[in-house]
C-alpha cells in the first residue's frame, strides 16, 4: 500500500522534473504520473509528463464509439479497419438463431502496465517493451503489486504499485499500457466462447530515468482523459 505523501505540494512541484503538460484542453489529455518513496514513505521522487505515443491499436480502440464495431444494422460483419488493424474475424458470431437478435459479438478490455529497462524508437505497430523488467525480488527485478482500474466521468486511471527488493537501483526507462482484448460471442452450439488478444496501446520513455533504489517502492498511474 502506497503510504500518504509526506511533503507538501510546494515540495512536490520542486521535484518535479518535467510537466510540460499543454495549456489547451484537447480532445483527450494522457499524462503518465510516478512518485517514488523511500523504506519510510518520503516521498523522493516526482515525475509528471504527457503520454505522446498511442499505437494504432489504442487509436483503433477508441474509435469504437466514433465508428461503432459493425458495417449496418442489417450486415453482421465487422468494419474492415477493425479486421485490419485487431485482426478480428470479420464475422465472429457463427450461432445461426432465427431471432438475429442474439448473434452479436462482443468486445471487452482490461488494462496492465509495464514497465522496462531499455528503450527503442517509436512506431505505431510497437507490441511489446524493449526491456520489461521481471516480476521478481531479484537482481534487475521488480515485485509487482496489484493492478488498479478506476473510472470517473470522462476519465480511465490505471495504477500499478512496484517494489524493489533487489540489492542493486533499478532504473525504469520505459512505460506501456497493455490493453487485454477478449472477443466474445456464440458459437455453432449456441455455447458461450471467448477469444484474447493483448495490444501495447502506449509507448513512453523516461529522461532521465525513474530510479528506484533497494528498498524503496514506487506508485506508476497512466491517466486518460477524454472530453468534447
């Protein structure tokens, strides 16, 4: 559990090494936000710093309410951006029911973070870290707690809580959102069945980097905000 911050904002804003977060309120505001502390709670580090690298896939994504998922309400197919880009079937549901009501196909999603030790140059197709650092309490290894997911108006706020328990500092120089996709839908047995799928939905780095000495834990929270 993430202890209360033991500063003050005014010392919060002291530490703050790059928050160059734009004046206007675009359509969607994505910031990435680490603090790390010390075996006591103290607060030792701050980074806030906007979230510039969306895939295609996190794109894609939320164009779902834009665009919708199907081509009409009488074609049962998907769009073919979807099937291009997800790789989805243009026809999930094979369950043939005379009431066409009930052959829809679903999409639900949950979110993970990770984080890395390398870097690499940015591309829209990027699906992986170059480096994710272990889950672990050894040498280069971090111990992940759970996964947070909270949702307000118009907003999506992940957080994932990381210790490092290891005998050496553990340098954080990469950040992903994993979106976990699962495609459900009825089969030709009229039987309930899933597909997964998992898509790197953003790509960040850290200049310079988040360092976590032996000891110490640190809070990582992606923040998406949507408006208009």
């Amino acid at each position: 559990m993430v202890a209360p911050d033991l500063v003050s904002e005014e010392d919060i804003a002291k530490l703050i090494i790059s928050d160059d977060l734009p004046d206007e309120e675009p359509t969607l505001t994505s910031y990435i936000e680490v603090k790390v502390y010390d075996e006591e709670g103290h607060i030792i580090q701050y980074r806030r710093q906007p979230m510039r690298t969306p895939t295609m896939w996190f794109l894609a994504l939320v164009a779902i309410p834009l665009i919708q998922t199907f081509q009409s309400s009488s074609t049962y197919q998907a769009l073919s951006f979807y099937v291009n880009v997800f790789g989805f079937p243009s026809q999930q549901s094979s369950y043939s029911p005379s009431n066409y009501c009930c052959n829809g196909a679903n999409l639900v999603w949950d979110f993970s973070v990770l984080l890395g030790s390398g870097t690499q140059p940015y591309s829209p197709t990027l699906n992986s870290l170059a480096a994710p650092i272990s889950n672990g309490t050894g040498a280069g290894e971090l111990s992940y707690g759970s996964m947070a997911v909270t949702f307000s108006s118009g907003s999506i706020q992940v957080y994932i809580t990381v210790t490092n328990y290891s005998p050496t500092t553990i340098n954080v120089t990469e950040i992903g959102l994993m979106g976990t996709i699962y495609l459900q839908f009825q089969n030709t047995n009229n039987s309930y069945q899933a597909t997964t799928n998992t898509y790197l939905l953003t790509y960040d780095t850290f200049s310079p980097a988040i360092t976590i000495p032996t000891g110490a834990f640190a809070q990582f929270e992606i923040v998406l905000a949507f408006s208009g």
